[in-house]
C-alpha cells in the first residue's frame, strides 16, 4: 500500500490534501469553540507546543531525524512563519465574531489574491477570464460582507487580510518549497507561533484592555486563564490536527501539482458549513449562500485555468518514470 502511494504523487497528493483539509477544519472549529473563554495567544500558544512535540515524537522519526531540520534558509522560513501567524490570527479573530462558514468562505478569496500577486511579483499573464474570474469572487466576498446594510460586521474584514497574509505565504512556499522538505515548513512556522504567541502573552496577557464588549477584540485581549479538565482535550485536538494538517499540506505541494491539490482545498467549505451547524446551530442564510457560491465557483475556476495552462505548456511527449 506505502509502495504504490510512494509511485502515485497524484493519489499521494490527493490523500494527503484530503487529510490536511480536515485537519484544517477541525482546527478551525476547535478554536472558535474556545474562542469565548480564553485569549487567542493563549490558546496559539498551547497549540504550538502540542504541535511541536508531535512533529519531534510522531513526524520526526519518520522523515529522517533531525537531519530533515537542517536549513540554509532560515529567513525564509521564519518569513513564512509570519505570514502564518499573521494569516491564522486574523483569521481566527474573525472567526470569533462570525459564523464558521461565512469566515472560511471570505478567506477563500485567497486564490484570487494570488493570481493577483502572481502577476504582480512573478510577472506571470492572466488573461481576460481569469480577470473575469477574480471579479465574480469579489462580487461573492461583498455579497457575505454586505458594506451599508446592518448586517455588516467590520469583523469580516479579518479574512480579507488573512487571505492576504495566506496569498503571501503561497508566494514564499513556491519559492521554497523546491529545495525544503514538508518537516522543516512545518518545524519553523510551529516555533515562530511559539515565539510570537508567547511575546504577545507577556505584553497583553494580562487581560488589562479586555472587556471591550466585542468578541474579536476579547479573544485577543482576554486574560489568560488555566484551561479546566475538558478544555485540555479541545487544545490537544487543536494542537495535533494542527501538527499534522501543516505537515500533510506541505507534503501534498511538494509530491503533486498544485491544480491536483487545489481542488481539495474546496472540501474545507461543506465541512465548515458541517461543523456550523453541528457545533453552532448557524445555517447560512440565502444571502450568504450565494455569495459562498460565488467565491466557491470562481475559484475552482481558477484552479481549471490554471491546470489548463499549464498542461498548454508541457509538450505532447511520452512520460517515463525514472
């Protein structure tokens, strides 16, 4: 079974993409769960250390030890493990303020923002379709924000920049990626999380400018509190499913083309919208339905596009496996 995954890098991407999302997902849903009774760098912080040591017990033994750590690199890795930080904060800030599905929704317009960036920092061509792509999966984004009405919460804003914050990181992890392996990804962002939950935690873990009445910024100004017995279990699953979604995405990146990856990414959707209704008793609305759809749509889209182009430039040829 190991054999054949390890000579199909489309299935063993496909697998491990799958594995990744739901991880992410879980992740996603533990959090906001949390998100009521402690502070966000808190609960980022116990999420890292227990990240930390199943990538040096579980992952470590199994992707040749501590060799796999080794890096020439270091700036860009700790580069990337900003954009994460910075991505995952927003994002999870958001996430305390709005429904599961309308959040992981608005961050999927992060496959917009990359193309946009693709053009931008790699010189790469987009043509009038993929434009026209781009504009239906803003139009799905202001459809969920709904700007002038009262149903706007300025709290949507936080996916926007976690979109931006993951687009960055997709940018660094292409250039990345070809000469590091998925242990040593996903070693570094878990010890920049340790680093910069920690010193967040000694400059405003003391809970003095929480109490504002709004649930984003109380996640994050919340004083920190000893997690209770049930509590403990929550953080582990935050921990491990954290642990092993950032391994398993990096390894579906590294041994399969990003439009076979892609694709699977999507599957974070119904499964936020699982979790929202299981956990939270939140339905989507019509309204935001729509706009789901929309942002969901274009960005598959995208991702068609993507595959097409680059099969356009591969050479009819035979491929032989070496």
């Amino acid at each position: 079974m190991l054999r054949s995954l390890s000579e199909n890098p489309t299935l063993l991407g496909a697998l491990c993409a799958l594995g990744a999302v739901f991880c992410f997902s879980v992740n996603d849903m533990a959090i906001k769960f949390l998100s009521d009774g402690y502070a966000l760098h808190e609960v980022v912080l116990f999420r890292s250390l227990i990240g930390m040591a199943v990538l040096l017990i579980v992952l470590l033994p199994v992707s040749g030890g501590f060799a796999a750590l080794r890096t020439r690199r270091l700036g860009l890795h700790l580069a990337r493990g900003a954009c994460v930080v910075f991505a995952n904060m927003t994002f999870f800030l958001g996430l305390a303020s709005l429904p599961l599905a309308d959040g992981v929704a608005i961050f999927f317009v992060s496959p917009l923002i990359i193309t946009v960036f693709s053009v931008i920092f790699l010189g790469e061509k987009v043509g009038p379709r993929r434009w026209a792509a781009i504009a239906v999966g803003l139009i799905g984004v202001l459809i969920i924000l709904r700007p002038g009405t009262s149903v706007f919460q300025p709290a949507a804003l936080l996916p926007i920049a976690a979109a931006f914050g993951y687009a960055t990181l997709h940018m660094l992890t292409r250039y990345i990626g070809r000469t590091e392996n998925a242990l040593s990804m996903s070693f570094y962002i878990q010890l920049t999380f340790i680093v910069i939950s920690g010193l967040t935690g000694l400059a405003i873990g003391d809970g003095s400018l929480a109490g504002t009445g709004n649930a984003s910024l109380d996640f994050l100004f919340r004083e920190w509190t000893i997690p209770s017995g049930r509590d403990w279990w929550i953080l582990f699953a935050v921990g491990a499913t954290s642990a092993f979604g950032g391994f398993l995405i990096s390894q579906a990146y590294r041994v399969a083309e990003a439009a076979v990856v892609a694709p699977f990414e999507y599957i974070a959707m119904p499964l936020a919208v699982a979790w929202g209704v299981l956990v939270f008793g939140d339905w989507p609305d019509l309204v935001a339905t729509a706009g789901i759809a929309l942002i969901i749509g274009s960005g598959l889209f995208m991702v068609w596009r993507d595959a097409q182009d680059r099969r356009a430039k591969v050479p009819d040829t035979p491929r032989y496996r070496r």
